[in-house]
C-alpha cells in the first residue's frame, strides 16, 4: 500500500493515509514517514487506535524512547506518558514549548495519540522553527548565530504545581537533582537536514547566557513572540485515535486549555535526540 502525504500548510505539517500503525510498519513505509517528517515538521494521522504498547513500537523505529520524570506512564509500557486532566496538572502544556530541553539529548520528536477528548476545543497548535529563524532580518539572524541559552526544568515544573503531596514532593526534587539548569544554542542545526531553526521557547528558556538581563529579557520577549506569528502555525482539531508525530527538534506545540471541566486524556511516546549544535 503505497502512502498519500497531503500537506497542509506552506510553514509545516501533512496528513498522512494508507498507513497502518497497529502493525508494523515496513522498512520502505519507516523511511517515507522519516522523509516526510524532515520535510513537513509535523505528520498527522487519522483512524489509528494504538495500544501503548504498538505506539511505543512505531516510535522506537526512529530513536530510544524517554521516561518521563514528572508525569505518570503507562504501567506496563513506562515510555508512554499520560496526559490525563482528571489526574495531572497539565498547564504547562498550555505554552508554547519544545518538550524536554532540559535534558542534554533534547528529544529527536515525539507521538501523540488522542484516546479521551472533549466534545470541544482541545486542539494543538505546533509553529515551525525554521520558518521562524528564516524570517528573520539578517542582522539579527547574526547577532543570534553564536548565542547560547540556559534551559530550566522547573520553568515549566514549578514546585507549587508539582510538589503537593509528599511522594510528589519526592519525584519532584529527584527531578530536578537530575536535570540541572543547562545550555543550549539559540538557533540549531538539524542534524540531517542541516536547515537552522530557532532553538528557544517560552517553556523551557530562561536567559540568554551572552546577554546581560535587560538584554536577554527583550530578546527572549522578541524571539517568542516571533516564533509563534501565524504563519509559521498549524493548528489541528483532534479525533479520537488521531496521531500526530512531530520533529521536536525544529518545532514547538501549544495544547490549548480550553475545555474545562471536559477531560481530555493523550499517550505521548517520546523519542531521544542529540545534542544541540
């Protein structure tokens, strides 16, 4: 069965069909969806009901799978997270982000499969961050080549959200023991595509080392909003068994926290990277 890949906007994204996830996927198919994700950013799915265990599958073809420090998993399959209301504070889902750039292996990407979802709202928003980097004005693209910036843990994991009951407590500061402030450059280099994208986000991104504070704070004030302007955005409306599968290295996502008291529940299988350069 060979593969339709639609895009669906100029800046990022494509919607894939003639694909099955529940089973496993060929050689030929894995190295299409890899293409299709240098070229598109971020891929998306229709009408694939994945266990844990099949996701955890198709996302190990691309990469070592994460175990998330803060949020729950999946018993039988840990490098499936939870992203469950009912359960989990997930606000700082409500930003836009780049998952996990506290670690010095940010992921290479994740997958995303929808199982509870509200009658309404709950969309995500993902926003391309070579497009960003290429529109910006070559003086600023220079003065930006170079930069490095500190990334925090618990910029997006605060202790008064995190931190409630003792055994939160717990996971909370074996979290952040573990994954200490670090530096990452302000504009990356993919690693295969060799394309620069802007490397900083609202989640994650505290400073800009090189800069002094007021510096650094108009900047980073700059750079998010720039990051985030509509045209480099995709925004994609949720069914139930939806995928999507981004590369996390040159995007960032925003899930909307629109639906309360509605719950909305998503797997998330998170595939390692390397370092930044």
């Amino acid at each position: 069965m060979s593969l339709t890949i639609t895009p669906l906007s100029p800046a990022l994204g494509a919607q894939i069909s003639g694909i099955d996830l529940t089973r496993e996927i060929s050689r030929e198919h894995r190295d299409a969806v890899e293409q299709a994700l240098l070229q598109h950013q971020v891929l998306f799915f229709r009408e694939q009901p994945l266990t844990p265990q099949q996701q955890a599958s198709f996302a190990a073809r691309f990469g070592d799978l994460h175990i998330h420090p803060i949020y729950p998993n999946v018993p039988e399959t840990p490098q499936v997270l939870v992203l469950d209301t009912a359960v989990t504070d997930v606000r700082d889902n409500a930003i836009w982000h780049t998952d996990v750039t506290f670690l010095p292996t940010p992921a290479l990407g994740a997958v995303l499969s929808a199982k509870q979802l509200p009658a309404y709202g709950g969309d995500t928003l993902w926003a391309s961050g070579i497009a960003a980097y290429e529109a910006l004005s070559a003086p600023l693209r220079q003065l930006l080549d170079g930069l490095t910036a500190t990334h925090d843990f618990t910029k997006s994991f605060p202790l008064e959200r995190f931190g409630n009951t003792a055994e939160d407590l717990a996971r909370w500061e074996a979290a952040r023991r573990n994954n200490p402030p670090l530096s990452h450059p302000v504009i990356r280099t993919h690693p295969v595509s060799g394309r620069k994208s802007l490397f900083v986000s609202e989640g994650f991104t505290t400073r800009i080392n090189e800069l002094g504070e007021a510096e650094s704070e108009a900047i980073l004030k700059l750079l998010f909003a720039h990051a985030t302007r509509p045209e480099f955005t995709i925004r994609w409306r949720w069914q139930e068994n939806d995928v999507a599968f981004w590369d996390n290295r040159v995007t960032q996502h925003y899930a909307v926290d629109d639906y309360r008291p509605q719950r909305r529940v998503m797997h998330r299988a998170t595939i390692l990277g390397d370092k930044p350069f």
